[in-house]
C-alpha cells in the first residue's frame, strides 16, 4: 500500500488530518491562517475507526515525508489524533469538532484525555484557529522555519490594533 500522503509536496511543513469531511467547515479557520501566514499545509482525510489502516500509515510515513507538526480534527469519540501520536514522534495538535451531541465534550475529553506516555496538545472546542497558531510557534522553533516569528509578531501586533480599534470605537460611541 502506498502511503495516501506521499503525494505531498516536499516543503509542506503541516500536515492536517480530518476525521470526516463534515469537519472541513471546522478546519476552514485553521487552513485560512496557515494561508495568511505563508506557511504550506497538506490536508487530508482519515478516521481513526473507519480507516485504521490508512490513519496508521499516513503517521507512521508523516515525519520522513517532511511534515513537522501534523494537526488532527475529529469529533465524537475522537480517537483520531490519539491514534496519529501513537504511531509518530511528531508533535500532534488534536482539535475536537462540536458536531450534533453533547456539543463537543465528547470529542475534547476524548482527546484531552490520553494515557500518559503518548502526548496530544489540545485546543478548545472548533478552535482551528488556535491550532494553526500552535502549530505555527512549534514550527517557528526550527532554525528552517524561524521566519515564522516575525509573521507571528506582526499577527499579535494587528489583533492588538483591532481590539483597540473596538475599544476606541465603543468609548467614542458613548457606550452601550
Ligand atoms: C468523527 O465523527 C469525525 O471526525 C466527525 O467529526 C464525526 C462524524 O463523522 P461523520 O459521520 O459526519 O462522517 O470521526
């Protein structure tokens, strides 16, 4: 069986893994920051219980493919990024999916809580976003991606801005 990301192209630092594709609404947040921030991104689908084998090979394969941080979606019984740092030494970031039940509890204590030995960093609920920005300050630690600081930099400078944009505007217009 041939790995199902070996098609990545090389210098594809972060490689995203879906559960389902119902979670793409969800991963949007995250796709769109690497994006903004010029780092490449590889993304695909696997599930943990539906595809075993598949979710198996893609992470053992992850690391001598060139990818340095993988980040998992998954909701439900979100076994999915669990089951990725099993089979790597990669930093995995899960990030759990609020889908129709329990609005996500589910997914984040799935995910949350792994036995120890086997690490999965954990973002809240739907929170792609917060997962690229991980993925990004882990990557910004290799002398390869270093680049990757000052486009963090500039980002926490622009959320500053726009929050006291909001402040300025709210004290100007009298208040609620
Ligand atoms: C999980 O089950 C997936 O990550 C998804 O969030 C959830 C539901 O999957 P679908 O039934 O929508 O394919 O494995």
């Amino acid at each position: 069986m041939i790995c199902p990301v070996e098609g990545a192209v090389p210098r594809k630092p972060v490689l995203i893994v879906l559960g389902s594709d119902s979670d793409l609404p969800v991963a949007k947040g995250c796709t769109a920051l690497l994006r903004e921030l010029g780092v490449g991104y590889h993304l695909t689908i696997s599930s943990a219980h539906r595809t075993p084998e598949r979710t198996a090979m893609i992470a053992r394969e992850a690391s001598s493919l060139g990818f340095s941080v993988i980040i998992a979606f998954a909701g439900a019984a979100a076994a999915l990024p669990g089951v990725i740092a099993a089979h790597t030494s990669l930093p995995v970031i899960g990030v759990p999916i609020s889908g129709r039940a329990l609005s996500g509890l589910d997914a984040l204590l799935s995910m949350v809580q792994m036995p120890g030995g086997v690490p999965v960093g954990v973002v809240g609920v739907d929170n792609g976003k917060n997962a690229a920005l991980l993925a990004l300050r882990i990557l910004a630690l290799h002398p390869e991606y270093g680049w990757i600081s000052s486009r963090l930099e500039e980002y926490a400078k622009e959320q500053a801005a726009a929050v006291e944009d909001k402040a300025r505007a709210l004290e100007e217009g009298g208040g609620v």
